[in-house]
C-alpha cells in the first residue's frame, strides 16, 4: 500500500502508467473500431495522413490502412512483449534460483550455460532461431523469450546468493525446513521485487527484438506488426516518409511506457533509492 | 601480471563452453529446413537431383549429423569456417572482407556511447533534481526506447533526403577512387549516422548507469572523508568518485559487446553498410547457414575479446581484483 | 600551540539541528549547549538516535542533504562554524579540524593507497613538495605506530587489517596538527584488543599534541577509559555533563543513572547451585576448514581452519559462554553444532545422538532438539512474514495444526514479554529489542533442549542489551534450558555465563568456571583480552574505583 502511494506520487511513472494503458486501450479497441483485416486493400495508395476521414492516417504503398495497421500492431506487440518476458523471467528465475541457492558446481555449470549466452549476441542468435524454426508469430515470440532469460537468470542468481546467507534463511534451516520450500516460500518473495522490475526491460527489449525483427522482413509477415510496416515504408521513405514515421513513434511511446511504469515500480519498491537517504544515527 | 593471469585464466574458461555452444547450434541447423545445397541450387534456378546429390557429397552433406559435426569441429580448431555456397568464397574470408567495417563502426559507437553516458551520467547527478538531470534523463529515457532502426531513418529522412548535409548510406563513395586523407574523411561521413544510430541506446543505458552509480558511490563513506579532509566538490568527484563510478561502467561494456554487436545487424542494413551484420542477415535470408554458423563463432569470439580487454581494464581500475576477492 | 587557551577551544550554544519532514521527530538536535576546552577529551555518549553521530556531522558541517542546523551557534575558536561560508569550512576541515570515523573499511578509497590517501590532506591544504609529503606521511604513520610504516604507504585498503586501517584513517585526521579532532565512534567496528591499542594511541597523541577531542561513543567502558569530561544524550537533548569521574560514578540525571545501571560490571556473576550436572552436549574434536576462492577466479582457493579440534561439555541447565574476538571461530563452531555447516571431522553428542554423523535429512528430524537465536534483528528475521506467523513455523513444520501453533506462539509472545496483540505485525514494526524477543520465541517454540545463542545482544543498545540478558537468564532457569552463549563482550560473558571457553584462531585456549577465568586467568590470551576491555577498573555503582 504504501509502494503504491509512492508510485502515484511519482508525475513520471503516473505519465508510464497512463501511456500504457493508452496502448492497452488501443489494442483493445482495434477489433472494434477497425474489424476488417489490416493488411487488406483500403484506398488509393500513399495517402497523406490527415486528408482522407475515412483513412486518418493515411495509407502504404501497398494501399493499406495505416490506422488499421497501427491499432493492430499494439496488439501483437504487446501479447509477443508480455508472452516472452514471461518465458525470459521464468526461465531466469528457475535457473538464477537454483543457481544462487546451491552455489558450488550447480552453481558454476548453470552460469557458465549462462555466460555462454550471453557470449552470442542475442540478435544473432535469433536470426539463427527464425532461420532454422521459421517466422510464424508463434516461435518468433518463444524465440525472442529464448534469447531474453540470462540477464534475469543473473540477477535473481545474485539476490539467492545473499539472501541464502541471511540469517532468516538459516533460521528456517535449524528449524529444520526444506530446501524446495526455502527457495519458494522464504527466499523468492524476497528476491522477486527487483526481477519483476528488470521485467519491464526485458519486457521493452522484446518489443524493440520483434520490431527489428520485423522491420528486417524475418518474422511473421501475416501480422500487422509495426516493424513490418516502418520495413514496408522504406521503399518509399524519399517522399512518403510518414509511413515509416508513424508505426515508429507507436513502438518509442509503448517502450517508453513500459520502461517508466518499470522505473515507477523500482523507486516505489525501493523508497531508499530515491532523493536524500534517510538519517541515521550511529548505533 | 596477476590482472593478466587472471584474465587469461576466464579467457580460456570461456573457450569449451564456446565450442558446446557451437556443437549445440550445429546440430540445431541440421533441423533448418533445407540446406545449403537447397540454397545453391535455388540460386543457380533449380537443377536435377543427381546433381544436387554429388554437391552434397562434396561438402560432406550426406554424412550422418554426428560425423559432421565432428568434421565441424575438427576444423573450426583450425579456425577453418567451411565455404560459402553463395559466395563461392571461403567463409573465413568473406567474414575478413566484412569485419573491419563492423569493427569500425562498433569501435565509434562504444567510444561515443562511453564518453557521452559517463558526461552526461555526471552532469545528471550532479544536478538531481533540477531541469538538467531532469532533461538529461528523460532525453535518455526517450533515447532508450526508440528503436533503433527507426532512428536511422529518420535520420536518413532528415540530413540526407532533406537537408541533404549526409550521404544516406554505404560504407564510402564508390567509384570515386578517393586515397589517403580525402578517403578517410569521406568514410567517417558515411560513418556519421550509423554511430550515432548504433550509439544511442547504448548511451541511454550508460548514463542512466553512470548516473546511478554516482549517485550511490557519493553517498558512500570514503567520500565524506574525502570531505571531511577539505576537498572541494570537484576534487571529491574527479579523485574519489569518478574511478568508483566507473567499474559498473566498465562492466556493462562487458555485457554489452553482444548487444551492440546485434544492433549492428539492423544498423548495417538501414545504411547498407558492407559489415558482418549485414552478412549475417543476408546468409539468413539466403540460407547459406554455413556463412551464419561462421559468423556466430566470430562474433562470440569478438565478445570474448572484448571482455578480456574489459578484465585487464577493471583489474588496472581495481585493485581487490588481484587480491582474488 | 593554543594562544586561545582562555576560552573554550569549542563552544557549542543551544544548537538545533532539524531533521527533513518524514523522519521521526522534527529535531535531530533540540537545544544543545557544550563546551570542550583545547587539551581534554570530551565522551559525547549516548544511544542509537540520541542525536550524538549528528552533533559530530554538525560541527564538521557534514550533514546529509535536507538536515541543516536552524538555531544556535557553534563556536570554533571564536568563528562561528553554522554561519561560516562552504569556502571557510574547507579550509578549516581536515587542517584546523581532523575527523575519523566508525568504519574503517569503509571510510578508505578502496581504490587508492593509503599513503596516497594521507597524502592528500597535505596537497589540499599547503604547498609542500611531493618529497617532503612522502616524508610528512611516513612520519606521521610512524607516529600511528603502523608496523610496517614504508609497506602501509604503498598498501591499498584491503590489504590491511581493521585496526591498520584505523591508524590509516587516524594518520589522515593528524596530518596537520589540528587543534580539534572529532572522532565518530572510532572503535566500535574493531576487536576489543585492537579497540585497546586504538583508545591508548588517542589518548596518547592528544596528550602530547595539546588536541581537543570530541569522541562520540555509545559505550560506557570506553568513556570510562579516555574522557576527560562526558556528556550524556538522548533524543536529541543534553541530559547531562560533566567531568568524568563524576558522571560515571555519581550520575545525576536518572536517563544516565538507568544507563549505567545497565552496563554490565566486569566481575563473573555469582556462582548458581546445580552447575555441576551431567553434560547434555559435548563436544569432541570438531574441526572446520574452509575452502575459498573459484567462482569467477578460480584456483585462488585458500583453506582456513576455522574451528580446530574443539572439545567442550555443557553441563544440564546451565550456560557455556564461548568467547573470542573476530575470526575466532566462535560463530562457525555455532553454526556446526546446529548443523549449518558440516563440520569435517569430530563428534557433537546432545544426549545419545552424535549430530555430527547425521544426514541432513535425519539432521531435519532432529532439528527440533538444537535451536539457535541469531546476532542480527533485522536480519534475522523474513520482512515478509508476520510475527505470530514466524513463530508458529516451527510447530506447524512438525505437523502441529495452524490453530494450535497460533495458540502456543500467543503463549509465548507473552513468555517473552512482547503483547500478543501484535502477532499480525510484520517485523519491521518492531523495535531491535523486541524482534530478538520475537526470534528468542521463534526458537523455544520447538521446545529446544539446548538453544545456540550467537552474539544475540551485541547489536542492541546497552539498556535493551539488559533486559534481554535477564530474559534470557530467567527463561533457562524456568524452562530447564542448556544454553550455549556466543559473545565478543566480556561483559556480558560475565553477566550470563556459568562457564567461559575463550577461543583463539579456532581452537579453545582456555575454559572454566567464569570466576575463575575471570580471576585467575590461565592463558596468556585471556589476560590480553580481559587488559583490553575498556573501562575494566570502572565498576558501576562503585565510585571508589579510579578511573583509568
């Protein structure tokens, strides 16, 4: 309770806050406001934005709806966005976890698989996913969740590793509790708060992967994804430059949103870090 | 010496579970749908089974998987990558022919992305609170979420279409037969945008780090004494704080090598820029997986430098990490 | 040096210093006035939030952000240090005035070498040559009786030990002979041996410079060892002050009066019937090493022994303290007998069992039988969990219904004197008494034949320190308790022990009946340490006793 208050007294994460819930309208309301297929004929080709009522946005060179394509695509970014952060966290917390936990040789062969990830760049590694499983929205979003778990993996590693040292947790220990529910009962709500934080960086780098990926023509071309259409409007960026312009700025306010809505959280959960620490007085 | 030791000592740590990674991503090609010669023959516009087959034998194709990747691996430990179907051409020289481009523009985006982060990381903290830490970070914020992409285009749009002040793409004029100084300064024009298109969220991280870490290490102890013996707010900053802020810096490079090498693909592409990121989405696209394969072992090899360099760096900042703490 | 001998070389009038909106008073300092003359040692003493660490920031003007002094003068020879410029200050800081500080470790550049770090107060404030600085630095780290003076210029923070590090911090502060030098708890993160050494270096450096010292303290033996004069403070205000012999022995105010009724007297507590009873554990031959090194930088691995070939008994009903300085082993032979280490070889009897030679699993079953009170109470403790709730863990882990634990945790909530009533608060709402209150319960809800009692007060202030020392004392006697008591403090040793082993470098030097370990002492390791407490001649309520 009092987090929230905190957060809701930060202008910055109110503006995250409320820009996410724009794009949650607008994905929402995309069926309804725009029901035929996105990627179908709409108009004559290359019009302007804001000439034509019936086509606001203006549309393609192929003839498309961009207002169509923009509502839809908040759709698809934010289900591959959610889907494959929750893949990224769930795998980093299952291996960060036991990692942290056991420490010694667990510890040293699940962090060497760990750095060995984070060796390949991830980008490179997901040309190699889409190349060799295919580009249907379906494994690119398992893919991108694929390439997405070492960094979580690390920082959960890291707060197992001094909250198992607690003296807490070694009180749990002589009464004679369980290591499974160490781990998930005492240890993990403990150490969840800053992983649910780094969740919106994941989170954005989802969205920013698929839109590159996209953007590059490699993932799924039968969705109306915002990089598919700042890719489709490079042809024509000469003299029709809006095209590529306005799924642009959709993709910067959805990551912009997400990543405030994470800084809210992280100056709501952790009050010390933010303005002057408090005083303390020697013991 | 130690720092050395030390660092060569994680270097050749790193080597076997590169080479496992490697075994795994080989045998994960073998599931890709069609294999190089499908993409030599698809080239060439089709051609009959019997030669498709004798193409197979030549490059080893029709073994089983395992005796394959044996030979895989035999050769890369004499860093030979095979040859490139599409390009006729070995794939170690084809990747040499590339690199330096990637190498260049890497080297300026990480320079850029270092020096601006940890500036503007110093002014922000130093004025927390106030309209410049304010500017500086929501410019970082908005930076951070801008695909990059996206950024070059628009900057395609701006300085090369319209105010027609950069070329808007490339790696050089072709054709103009520029040598010396003039070559030079043609290549760092070209250069401009993709830098700064490569370097921009790059630098967003960095002075959200710089900022934070500063803000943290000038609550620490070690600075109030520094206070407490007279030192003035920038001596306090420049020879106390400044060396203490930088190690989570010099650590997120580490990190981030990979990253940036990845950025360079999209990047290559927007400028046409003859690099390894292009050649990696090319080799995608036309399914010379051979070409990728090699291009993910250079790349992970380019990572394990860099990180070595970022050891020998944090060793000489730090001086518990010859102590073995 | 002093040509301002007449007045008072510090004169601080009705300071109040004010505390940002939020925290919990509006006033960190309300009203203070005192005065140190040049060459005396003013104690400002007091406990945890009494406003004295502030008074020290507050004459150094080194005060956080959003703390500021908004009434009342500090005079520093005769300039008043609240209105001075930021330019003035400097000047004055580490020249006129030299300051150390509680953490030594922390308190150092880890980056920079020592010398380097003395050094600088010299570049900052004159124009000497780098030569003459290198030769100022070695000097005055000879003068801080640093063992290796040319091997310590060279070294960085964490090649030295805690009380070098000391001396390092205090070599910086002297640099250039100020005529104040204000020290913030300066030995409380040291070994009581070292914190010896430390005080009498002080002590010793003042005299022959002429300095005035203000040396904040939370800690009555020191202030019996060094003060000239003492003041006492709590909440913010200025209780009392006056000199030493006096506060210490005739107290006053009756703040002052209950606080040093609560300091333990170094004497061993008078022997108690039925100390001769059968052993419920022993120990015998435990030894521990550790291996440390790998992870990111492997093949560094160092093996300590930290506990080696332990033998010890601790007789039914009474209390074992196990007492040694940092690094002694003591903690680890703890977390050994309840089994949260391995320990390599040995055997650990409670009645028939040999817990040593137990699987974990089995150790699990047997759990119940040992349990441990831990230093830390903020630690010690998941913030997650309700208090009642923590309690009742340990029953509700053997089976024993949710309604029925709950019950016995209400029972035991007021067995160690906390209010049932706050069985729903979460453990931050609780005061470092009562959450060590909160873990004592914890404990003794599995009906523990022995409980491991590791340094459960040393974290508390002196007068909380008391009352969980009696609750301890009178809950082993009610509840038939075996007690193993792990502790830096003698005092305290003294207060709750029936017998005392003193451990050294992992193996017992020394144990036996506390009066005779206290009186006779064996080892020449337990004289040094028994010279070293501070204050050792200073009996509370005994005035006769002189003054070190």
């Amino acid at each position: 309770m009092a987090a929230l208050r905190r957060y809701l007294r930060n202008p910055a994460a109110l503006l995250g806050a409320v820009l996410l819930l724009l794009v949650i309208a607008v994905a929402l309301a995309a069926p309804l406001l725009f029901p035929k297929d996105p990627l179908g004929l709409a108009g004559r080709p290359l019009q302007w934005p804001f000439v034509n009522p019936k086509v606001w946005l203006g549309t393609d060179a192929s003839g498309r709806d961009i207002a169509a394509q923009v509502f839809h695509g908040a759709r698809v970014s934010l289900l591959i966005g959610l889907v494959a952060t929750v893949i990224a966290i769930a795998i980093g917390i299952a291996v960060g976890a036991v990692a942290g936990f056991y420490g010694g040789i667990v510890d040293d062969a699940l962090m060497r698989v760990t750095e060995a990830f984070q060796t390949l760049p991830n980008f490179l590694l997901l040309l190699v996913l889409v190349a060799v499983f295919g580009s249907d929205i379906a494994t690119v979003t398992v893919a991108i969740g694929l390439v997405s778990w070492p960094a979580p993996a690390r920082l959960t590693r890291a707060e197992f590793l001094t909250l198992r040292n607690r003296e807490f947790v070694q009180a749990c220990r002589v009464l004679g509790m369980g290591d499974a529910r160490i781990i998930a009962r005492e240890i993990l709500p403990n150490a969840l708060p800053p992983v649910i934080v780094y969740a919106s960086v994941v989170m954005a780098v989802a969205i920013l992967l698929e839109s590159a990926l996209a953007f590059l023509n490699l993932s799924d071309p039968n969705v109306a994804s915002w990089g598919n259409l700042i890719g489709a409007g490079r042809g024509v960026l000469r003299t029709q430059w809006y095209v590529s312009a306005i799924p642009g700025v959709a993709i910067l306010v959805t990551v912009l949103a997400v990543s405030l809505v994470g800084q809210g959280l992280n100056d709501a959960l952790n009050p010390r870090l933010r303005g002057p620490a408090p005083v303390k007085a020697a013991p | 010496m130690t720092i050395l030791l030390l660092a060569l000592r994680r270097l050749a740590a790193s080597l076997p579970t590169l080479l496992v990674i490697l075994a795994g991503l080989f045998l994960l090609l073998q599931l890709a749908p069609g294999d190089t010669v499908d993409a030599l023959m698809a080239q060439m516009g089709g051609g009959d089974p019997a030669t498709a087959e004798e193409l197979r034998r030549y490059y080893g194709l029709d073994l089983p998987a395992a005796a394959q990747l044996a030979r895989y691996l035999w050769r890369l430990v004499q860093l030979d990558l095979g040859q490139s179907a599409i390009y006729g051409k070995p794939v170690a020289t084809v990747i040499a022919e590339r690199l330096p481009v990637t190498l260049l523009l890497m080297g300026a985006s990480l320079t850029l992305a270092f020096l601006g982060g940890t500036l503007l990381g110093i002014l922000a903290a130093r004025r927390i609170g106030h309209w410049p830490d304010t500017l500086i970070s929501t410019l970082g914020l908005v930076f951070y979420a801008t695909p990059s992409f996206w950024f070059g285009l628009m900057g395609i749009v701006l300085f090369a279409i319209r105010l027609g002040w950069l070329p808007a793409g490339g790696f050089e004029e072709v054709g103009a037969g520029y040598t010396g100084l003039i070559r030079i300064l043609d290549i760092a024009r070209h250069l401009v945008l993709p830098t700064l298109t490569l370097a921009l969220v790059f630098l967003a991280t960095y002075l959200r780090i710089m900022r934070a870490s500063m803000l943290e290490v000038m609550s620490l102890d070690y600075v109030r004494t520094a206070r407490a013996k007279g030192l003035g707010e920038t001596g306090v900053i420049v020879r106390h704080a400044l060396r203490n802020a930088l190690l989570p810096m010099v650590t997120l490079v580490g990190l981030q090598a990979g990253t940036m090498l990845g950025g360079s693909v999209v990047v290559e592409s927007v400028f046409a820029l003859p690099g390894l990121g292009r050649l990696a989405y090319e080799s995608v696209v036309q399914r010379d997986l051979n070409t990728l394969l090699g291009i993910v072992f250079v790349s992970a090899l380019l990572v394990i430098t860099v990180n070595f360099a970022v050891d020998l760096v944090y060793g000489r900042l730090d001086p518990r990490i010859a102590a073995g703490r | 040096m002093m040509d301002r001998s007449a007045g008072p070389l510090l004169s601080v009038e009705n300071l109040s210093v004010r505390l940002p909106p939020g925290a919990d008073r509006s006033h960190a300092l309300a009203g203070v006035s005192l005065s140190l003359a040049a060459n005396e040692i003013l104690c400002v003493v007091g406990e945890s939030g009494s406003g004295k660490s502030v008074l020290a920031n507050t004459v150094m003007r080194l005060l956080p952000p959003g703390v500021s002094p908004d009434a009342g003068r500090v005079l520093f020879q005769r300039r008043d240090l609240v209105a001075a410029s930021e330019a003035e200050m400097r000047r004055l800081r580490g020249a006129a005035i030299g300051m150390i500080f509680q953490e030594p470790m922390t308190a150092l550049n880890p980056l920079r070498r020592a010398g380097d770090q003395i050094a600088e107060t010299f570049r900052i404030h004159t124009r000497l040559s780098a030569r003459e600085i290198r030769e100022k630095t070695l000097a005055l780290l000879t003068e801080v009786r640093m063992p290796d003076p040319a091997a310590a210029l060279r070294a960085y923070p964490h090649e030295l030990s805690g009380g070098q590090r000391q001396r390092v911090m205090i070599a910086m502060a002297l640099a250039l002979e100020p005529a104040l030098l204000i020290a913030d708890e300066p030995t409380t993160a040291l070994d009581v041996t070292t914190q010896g050494r430390i005080l009498g270096l002080i002590r010793d450096i003042q005299k022959r410079r002429g300095m005035g010292v203000l040396f904040i303290t939370h800690d009555f033996g020191v202030v019996a060892e060094i003060a000239d004069r003492v003041a006492v403070m709590q909440a913010g205000h200025l209780v009392e002050v006056g000199p030493a012999e006096g506060v210490l022995n005739r107290p006053q105010a009756p703040y002052t009066q209950a606080l040093i009724a609560a300091v333990p007297p170094l004497v061993p507590r008078a022997a108690r019937a039925g100390t001769a009873a059968p052993a419920i554990l022993t120990l015998d031959g435990v030894s521990k090493t550790y291996r440390k090194g790998g992870g990111l930088w492997p093949g560094r691995a160092r093996v300590t022994h930290a506990v080696k070939n332990v033998s010890l008994s601790l007789p039914r009903g009474t209390t074992l303290g196990i007492v040694g300085e940092s690094g002694s082993g003591k903690s680890t032979l703890a977390r050994c007998i309840v089994r949260l280490l391995d320990p390599d070889t040995g055997t650990i009897r409670l009645g028939d069992t040999d817990l040593a030679a137990l699987s974990r699993r089995a150790m699990r079953a047997e759990a119940r039988r040992v349990q441990m009170v831990f230093q830390d109470p903020f630690a010690s403790l998941n913030p997650r969990r309700r208090a009642g709730e923590l309690v009742a863990q340990g029953p509700m882990l053997r089976g024993v219904p949710r309604a029925e634990a709950l019950a016995k945790a209400r029972a035991l909530f007021t067995l160690v004197g906390l209010d049932p009533a706050a069985m729903d608060r979460l453990p931050h709402e609780f005061s470092g008494g009562q959450r060590q209150r909160i873990g004592l319960a914890r404990a003794l809800a599995v009906d523990p034949e022995v409980l491991v009692a590791d340094e459960p007060v040393s974290a508390l202030d002196v007068s909380v320190q008391a009352q969980v020392l009696a609750l301890l004392d009178s809950l082993r006697d009610r509840l038939g308790l075996s007690m193993l008591f792990i502790t830096h403090d003698l005092r305290v040793a003294g207060q709750i022990c029936d017998r005392i082993a003193v451990m050294k470098d992992g193996a017992v030097v020394e144990a036996g009946p506390t009066a005779e370990v206290f009186t006779a002492p064996q080892a020449a390791y337990t004289r040094a340490l028994l010279d070293a407490v501070p204050g050792r001649a200073w009996i509370p309520g005994r005035p006769h006793a002189p003054a070190a």
